[in-house]
C-alpha cells in the first residue's frame, strides 16, 4: 500500500501506518484495521455505513468481467487517460510521488488493474463500499492500494491528489471528486446508454435505465470543463454462463435470487448482445491566472 494515501475519514488528517504495520491512524488517534488480505478499512466508525454488493454479485463481476467482454470499455478508458495526460499528468502533482489514478466505487479491480498495466507511469487506488469487492481488489495489482469507504461521505484522499478520477457504473459525489483532483485532472465516468444490454433487457426481467441519466450527470458536473463524451458500442456474443454473471452482478441481482437467474437463463445462451456505454469526460478547471494576478 503506498503511504500517505489516505487521510482520515473522521478528522482528515493524514494517515500513516502504525510501526507493527496492522493499522493506518492519524495524529488525533483514529486508528484503522488494515485486514490482511491487504485493503485498509475506513468505513469502521459511521453509524449508518452503506455495504455495497454483497459477495454474491461481486463473485459474479468478477468472473463476468474476466470473460474480457467489457475491455473495449477499459480500452477505451486506457486511451483517454493517455490522451488527456499526455506523458503525465495534466498538471503537475503536488508530491514527488507518482501520478494518482482513483478507482471511486471500483469494485474488484478488474479496470484500475487493466489500467495500470498500460499506464505504468500511474499509481492507483480503490475504493469501494463493499468488503467482499474489497477483497479481491486488493489483490488486483501490485500498483493498486485499495481501502473500504462510503463515496457518499467525504472520499479519504488528500486535496489535489489524484490526475485522474474513474467512476465505473458506481456512485458519484462530484463535489468530493473536485477537491481531490488535480487542477486539470480528469474524471471518467461510464454510464450505460438506452440500449446498453438491450437484448437481454428485452428477455429478461431485469432494472431499466434511467432516461435522464445524462442530464443529471451534465447538472451534477456543472462546475467541471466538461468535454465531448465518447461512445464505446459493441455487439457481442455472451454465452449462458455470461448471461446469468452480468445478470448477477448488476441492481437486478438485489431483486432476484442467484437461482432465479440461473433459471431463468436456462436455455438462453449464446446470444448476441448490444455493449453500449458513454465516457464522459469531466476536467476540473485549472485557477485562473488573470483572478490571481487582481487578488
Ligand atoms: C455496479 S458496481 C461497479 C463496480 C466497478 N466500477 C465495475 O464496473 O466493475 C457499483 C460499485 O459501487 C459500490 N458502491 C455502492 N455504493 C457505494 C458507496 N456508498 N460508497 C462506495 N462504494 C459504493 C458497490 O459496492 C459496487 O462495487
Ligand atoms: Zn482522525
């Protein structure tokens, strides 16, 4: 776990590991579990702490996504970090340290992992809800630091800390986002378009796509440069077993049980499928020199 990462999600004050290496605190004394499977728990003290998906789901993202049928999505991910931080980061990092990459709901590390393994010049961290996510994203990549944490709260990362922010079908607080990023810094966030999964939409009794999706997203980032989305569109063949995953990963599995599902794809696989998602891309705006020089 790279140190100095995290900050206190009570006091934020900057936590450092304890000298036997079993906890991560900070000056006032708020002390943090880190478990040994290697994610630091920070979700310990708030009352009313959200779980996440349960080990259910995440055991179905995790085989789903190594099927590899969503890496035209991380892909395209990879492209844009490249593009938008060129050599490095858009604007240069306030420590010596390498640029930050932050996974904000990023499950079991299936994207931070790909990512990283084509921008070796990052560092990158999760955080996810979900102790079982948490888990498996801990061992996701040596680059990888991985932390439980609620997104809906203050994210435990520093001001001005990370080049880029991802927010992968997952929670989005984009006040917390912007103080976290760098002046410059960018953040992704993939959401599914209207005929994302379509055809088992069409089969399958599973959760529709919110219709204003987009324009709460444009509204929710109005104080961010926002540039042009990119649509990343596949039709692709998902076989049984891809069928009852991606059903059993998804806000449809809280619905329904893992044998209904299972049921309910008996005799359906393989089948074509639409893959469609947009990557919006949020930059937070740098200071303006004219406003400093009349300051
Ligand atoms: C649809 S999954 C996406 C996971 C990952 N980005 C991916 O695409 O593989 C949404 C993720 O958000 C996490 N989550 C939900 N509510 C959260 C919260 N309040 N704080 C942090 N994570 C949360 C869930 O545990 C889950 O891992
Ligand atoms: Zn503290």
């Amino acid at each position: 776990m790279r140190s100095g990462l995290f900050i206190c999600p009570l006091c934020s004050h900057e936590l450092l590991a304890t000298p036997d290496g079993r906890c991560l605190r900070c000056a006032p004394g708020h002390s943090f579990d880190i478990a040994r499977q290697g994610y630091v728990s920070l979700l310990s003290g708030s009352s009313r702490r959200p779980t996440g998906d349960t080990a259910a789901m995440t055991r179905s993202r995790a085989s789903f996504l190594a099927s590899g049928l969503y890496s035209p999505i991380a892909d395209a991910l990879a492209a844009l970090v490249k593009d938008q931080c060129g050599s490095g980061p858009s604007a240069p990092p306030q420590t010596a340290a390498r640029p930050l990459m932050a996974d904000l709901g990023g499950g079991t590390g299936w994207y931070s992992s790909y990512l990283l393994d084509r921008l070796p010049e990052f560092d990158g961290v999760l955080l996810d809800a979900s102790v079982a996510a948490a888990k498996i994203a801990a061992r996701a990549h040596p680059r990888l630091s991985v932390a439980t944490a609620d997104l809906w709260q203050s994210i435990p990362l520093p001001d001005s800390s990370c080049a880029v922010t991802l927010v992968v079908f997952a929670p989005r607080n984009p006040t917390e986002i912007a103080r976290v990023l760098t002046p410059g810094g960018v953040c992704l966030v993939v959401t599914p378009q209207a005929d994302h999964l379509r055809e088992l939409r069409d089969t399958f009794p599973m959760l529709g796509i919110d219709p204003h999706k987009e324009q709460r997203l444009t509204e929710q980032f109005a104080d961010f440069d926002s540039e042009p989305a990119q649509a990343v569109r596949r039709q692709t063949t998902f076989t049984a077993d891809d069928l009852v995953s991606v059903m059993s990963m998804g806000p449809s599995a809280f619905h329904t049980s893992p044998e209904a599902i299972a049921a309910l794809a008996t005799g359906h696989g393989p089948m074509d499928v639409t893959v469609s998602v947009l990557i919006h891309r949020f930059v937070r705006a740098l200071p303006d020199p004219a406003k400093n020089q009349a300051a």
